[in-house]
C-alpha cells in the first residue's frame, strides 16, 4: 500500500497482487515497408538477422543479411511481380507477401 499526503490530508491505496506479466510480442517487431515498392524497401527488425525472397515459383532470388533497426533492401533486378519474404531474426521467423510494382 501506499500513503500519500498533501497538507493534513492522508489518503492510502489498496494493494493489487500482479499474477502475470505480458510477454513482449517479437513477432510484432519485424516491419517491412513500404509494400507494394518499386523494388526497394525496409526491414526494421530487433536484432540481426536474415532476409530470404522468393518468387513465385519458389525460387530463392535474394539472400541477406540484416542488422538491428532498419535495414534497405534493393530488388531493382527482378520482375515486377509478388514475392514471398521470410525474415528470420534469432528464434523468431515472420513470411510476407511483397508486390514489386
């Protein structure tokens, strides 16, 4: 409990008993911007990691590392089109649909 005072005033909480504690969703922590693109975009992530595309036939047409924070991504060589990314950051792996336009 706490007691606060202000002048001759008292007041006192009540007491909570905390049964838990919220994990931080890392999942959550991996962005990729902007989508669609022109061929070029962001990944923010919250540690290192790697970057795998695919395109739609599921062949692997880039592989890269990535750093903690942001991190540019040039596909200016391929095919407009739909790609799949997969982005592996320690334990935690997230896929996204990218359209190069």
């Amino acid at each position: 409990a706490v007691i606060v005072t202000l002048n001759s005033c008292s007041d006192t909480s009540s007491c909570v008993t905390i049964i838990g504690i919220a994990t931080y969703d890392q999942a959550n922590a991996i962005n990729l911007y902007p989508n669609p693109n022109n061929g070029m975009f962001t990944v923010e992530s919250f540690e290192n990691g790697v970057i795998t595309v695919f395109d739609i036939t599921g062949k692997e047409v880039l592989n890269q590392q990535i750093i903690a924070g942001k991190t540019s991504v040039l596909m200016d060589n391929q095919a407009k089109g739909l790609y799949i990314v997969r982005i592996v950051c320690g334990d935690v792996s997230t896929t996204h649909r990218v359209i190069v336009d």
